[in-house]
C-alpha cells in the first residue's frame, strides 16, 4: 500500500523517513522545505524566521544532529529584548536587574504580591502568571504585536512554550544575580553551511519518490482508494498524509464538505509574515543572536543577526541582520513584500543605532503566507469539528499549518514518526 504525501516540508519527509512502506511525496514548489526554506541573495543566505534546532525531546535532538552529520555545530543563545534603548536579557524575567530602580521595584512587588483570578484567557494568564507590571511592560504589548489581536482574544492552548519562571529566579534577577531562563534553548545546534534547508536536504538525501513542481489540484475517494490529481499527473493511494495548511486541502477537496466545516476552517485565524534581510558590508554584532522588540516603533518584533548562527549565511567579510514582520493575513501580499516595508526595517535599524547607512550592501524581502496559526477564544471548539471531519475521511493531517497547530521543527519530526508508528502497524495488521 503506498502512501501518498502532500507537501515537501519537514513533517512530510520527516514522515516518509519513518515509513516502512512505499509512499510518495508531491510538493508544488520546485524544491522542498516548506518553514524550512532557506533564502539567498548575492551569497547572503537568511531562513524563515530565526530557525534554531533545540528541543526538551534528546531523541529527536539527537536524531536532527546525526542526520546533518558534521555539517552542524553547537552554539550559546545570546538573546536579548530591546527595552527604552537598552538591552534587557532575554527571557525579559531573567533581565530585571538592567531596568531602572523603580520598574524593578514595580516588577518585583507585582509578581510576589500577585492576586490576579485563575485566567481564562492569554491576558489574564500573563497577569496571573508575571503579575501586573511584567506584563504591561513588556509580555502584552510583544504578544500583541507579534499576533496581531489582543491577548485578551486568545486562548491558553499554547502557553506551554513559555515556562514559569521560579520564584527564585525572579528575585535573583531583580537583585543582579545572573540566571538563565528556557534552559531547554540556552544552547542550540545549527548547520555549519546552508542554512536551515541543510535539514531538509539532509532528508531527501535518504529519500526517494519526491515530486516537485507537482502542485496537487484535486483528491477523491473511491473504493478505499484516493485518488490525487496534479497540474501533470495522476496518482491513486491507499494512505494520504496531508502537510498542506488546512485552507488549502479544503479547497482541492473533491467532496461534499458540510457547511458547518467549512465555518469551522474559515473561522481559524492566521498570520502572514514578511522576512526581511538586510545585508551588511562588514561584520557586525558578532555576539548577537536575537532581538526581540515590544515597540511599535518597529515593524519587526524578532531580528536575527547572522554571526549568531554561522558565519557562513554572507559573503566573507560581511554579516546580515533579518527581521521578521507579522502581518493580519488580510493583508495583500503587494503591501508585505514591498520596499516600504524594507526602508522601515532598515531606518529603524540606522536610528537606533545598530547599524550606518553606509554599512547596508543588500536587501531582500519574501512574503511568507503562512506563518502563524493564532489561538483566539474559538480555536479549541473550532478544531474540534475539523479533527473529527477529517478522522471520518480517514485523511491524516501532519504539520503547522496542516493540523493548525503553533510547533517547531522538531515537533513536526516527532509527529511525523509517531504518525509512521501508525500507519506501519495498520499495514502490518
């Protein structure tokens, strides 16, 4: 029985990795690596976002290492938040001590003596978790402007990625002593040469039966089998896997979908993205992984300074900064991948101090459509009946955008194998 793959990124080779059955994967683009995309301009290479390879799962770590080979190494975070022309240790919790006297006080006072109500949603939850002052300084107006809603019309599913920080650790921030927040990412491997897209070519490297340039335009069933039209061949399977963001499977979805379904899809909220690179004549901000900055001020809310991942993403002798823009997914794509949004990146880096504009050789920008699945106050219900539809169809969903769903890399690769488990024991059976 062979399984057919929708989508080239990394939950749909990560799964045929893990099959022990014939599978084949039709991706649209003329190469894979969905998020995993890695850009290039003029010898200046930039990812999707600020990719790094961490994880609290050492088996999935450790298989991401051993797959790249030797084409990887192992770095420090140097994460910082930029706050009133300062730089505050990243997470903002663990930088206390780098404000001044009196909102260290206010941060303090409103963390120990913090009688918010349980939450019931993300707002309350950065009150209930950090206290009054931690939050309204920096944690909502960040979250606010990296999902584009107010937090208090988001709900909790995903708060796990932000861990609570020990009272200790608070206290110890708040007096200068050094501490370390998400311990889990203070160290991260990276590929040495390529950019995050080593990590997919490290995959097809090990793979067969990939389609590129095979953009899927319609799937039926029939007698137990699906049946998967491209712009250029036909295809019938007896598994169908499908990577695509949940948008675009109901589209090319040849059956009767239910109202109600399609209410539930066209419910979901997303954010698209622009990345923005900005190329720099010489080598700067060397100690510099991230920045993360709360002020509107700043289109970008994540800068990303190449030096902090491998100095092989510019040309000798030169670095590169990249931002990255969220965008409500209404917006046209014209207005994202535009060079206004390229100058404001690059005036805001000029004004405040990171760079000259002497010191800017290259710029490029790539609209991202699928960036971010927001969790607002209807998500769980909503994903609720699309899970249960598409269980019914017996059609698996794999991947961010896919089962709609906030996860990185290496997620993505843990589902992946625990959905081959799966499969291999249903053919097995």
């Amino acid at each position: 029985m062979t399984v057919g793959i929708l989508g080239g990124g990394i939950s749909g080779l990560a799964l045929a990795y893990f099959l022990e059955q014939d599978y084949e994967i039709l991706e649209k683009d003329n190469s894979c690596g969905g998020l995993c995309t890695t850009f290039e301009k003029n010898g200046f290479l930039y990812d999707i976002g600020g990719h790094i390879m961490f994880s609290s799962n050492k088996d999935i770590l450790k298989f991401e290492v051993d797959l790249l080979g030797e084409n990887i190494h192992k770095k420090r975070r140097s994460n910082k938040i930029w706050y009133k022309g300062c730089f505050v240790k990243y997470p903002f919790e663990n930088g206390l001590h780098a404000l001044d006297k009196e909102e260290i006080f206010e941060c303090l006072r409103d963390y120990l003596k913090n009688d918010h109500p349980k939450p019931s949603n993300l707002k309350e939850w950065f009150y209930y978790t950090f206290g009054t002052s931690i939050s309204d300084k920096y944690m909502l107006p960040y979250n606010e402007k990296i999902w584009k809603i107010d937090p208090a019309e988001m709900g909790m599913e995903w708060v796990e990625r932000i861990p609570k920080p020990p009272v200790e650790d608070i206290i110890k921030s708040a007096i200068g002593i050094e501490t370390e927040g998400y311990t889990h990412q203070l160290y991260f491997y990276y590929p040495k040469k390529g950019g995050i897209q080593s990590l997919v070519r490290a995959f097809e490297n090990k793979l067969k039966n990939i389609y590129t340039n095979s953009e899927v335009k319609a799937i039926s069933k029939k007698d137990n089998k699906w049946y998967v039209q491209t712009q250029n061949s036909a295809h019938s399977y007896g598994s169908l896997v499908s990577t695509l963001p949940i948008f675009e499977l109901i589209k090319i979805l040849k059956q009767d979908v239910p109202e109600s379904i399609k209410d539930a899809i066209n419910a979901l909220r997303y954010n698209s993205m622009a990345v923005v690179l900005v190329g720099l004549n010489k080598i700067k901000h060397n100690s510099l992984t991230a920045m993360y900055v709360h002020d509107k001020d700043s289109l970008a809310h994540r800068y990303c300074f190449s030096t902090g991942f491998s100095d092989t993403l510019a040309p000798p002798g030169c670095s590169s900064i990249f931002a990255e823009v969220t965008f409500n997914s209404n917006i046209p794509k014209e207005k994202v991948e535009s060079k206004e949004v390229i100058d404001k990146t690059v005036f805001w880096l000029i004004k405040e101090g990171f760079i000259e504009r002497a010191d800017v050789c290259e710029t490029d920008i790539k609209y991202i459509k699928y960036a971010y699945p927001v969790y607002d106050l209807n998500y769980t219900r909503s994903m609720k009946i699309i899970y249960e539809y598409f269980d019914r169809l017996e059609i698996n969903l794999l991947g961010r955008f896919a089962q709609f769903i906030y996860i990185n890399s290496d997620v993505c690769i843990a589902n992946a194998k625990k959905l081959a488990k799966k499969l291999n024991t249903k053919v097995m059976a």
